[in-house]
C-alpha cells in the first residue's frame, strides 16, 4: 500500500499532461489558432527575402514539384491530389485567407508541415522557404489586381 501511496501521485504528474485535451494556443496576434502551436519565436520572424521577379522564379520551381499538386498552380486550392484525397485545402487568391498571419507562421508551417501536408524540413534552404513565402503572398495580390484591371 506504501508503495502504491507514492507511484499514483507520480503517475499522475506525468499522464495529466497527456490525458487531458490539448487546446490550440494563441498566435503571435494573440489568436487561437486550428494549427499546432507555433513557437512566438517563429511566428516573430521577419522574412529577410524581399518579394522580386528572382524571388518568385526560385519559389515557381518548388511549388510546381512540392505545392502545386494540392494547392494548384493558381494558389486556389483546387489541385488534383487535394481533389482527389478529398483534403480541405486554403484559397491563397482570397485576400482573407492570411491576412492574420505572420510570414514567420508561413515560413514555420512550410518547414514543419501540417496535418497531411509534408514537412519540407530540411530539403529546402532557408532563403527558398522564405521565396515560398513571398510566393504564397503573391497569390491574392495577383488576384486583387486582376480584379482591379477588370
């Protein structure tokens, strides 16, 4: 019984934690947010990469290998493996889509994956997450200026 007095205490302090239901944390905007928690220290980041012409060329090759399939070539979220795999996918065209992101939350994500998407981890450098970046951002500045031309 002694020995029963002093394990449950002890078994308790290390299974609470992984009992009880995690909840979503606040996000660098103080948000809750549907994604795991992203360290404040990313979310903070600064994208060092300015948006250019060189930036998106970089960013155009990786989405056509890794992003494109599920997030299509448009940003849209309309791609054939997304369809297919009946994944719920972001509209990156919709200005609201990210506008309470940081690019250091996007940068995080891109890197660390999410749900079904892969980790780019280390595949990819620094300097070309941050591309994807800019690129993703691009997606409803375009839109926003076709509409404007129209």
């Amino acid at each position: 019984m002694y020995k029963l007095a002093l394990v449950l205490p002890a078994f308790l302090l290390v299974a609470a934690p992984v009992l009880t239901p995690q909840q979503s944390s606040p996000n660098a905007t103080g948000q809750n947010s549907g994604y795991s928690a992203i360290p404040v220290e990313a979310a903070k980041q600064q994208n060092p990469v300015k948006p250019s012409p060189e930036s998106t060329a970089r960013a155009k090759k990786w989405w056509a290998m890794d992003c494109e399939m599920c997030h299509n070539k448009a940003g849209d979220g309309k791609g054939e493996t997304a369809k297919e795999m009946k994944l719920p996918m972001m509209d990156f065209t919709n200005p609201d889509t990210l506008k309470d992101r940081t690019d250091g939350e996007i940068f995080y994500i891109i890197k660390n994956g999410h749900n079904n998407m892969p980790a780019e981890g280390p595949r990819l450098k620094a300097e070309e997450v941050w591309d994807l970046v800019n690129h993703v951002r691009a997606f409803a500045k375009k839109k926003d200026a076709d509409t404007k031309t129209q």
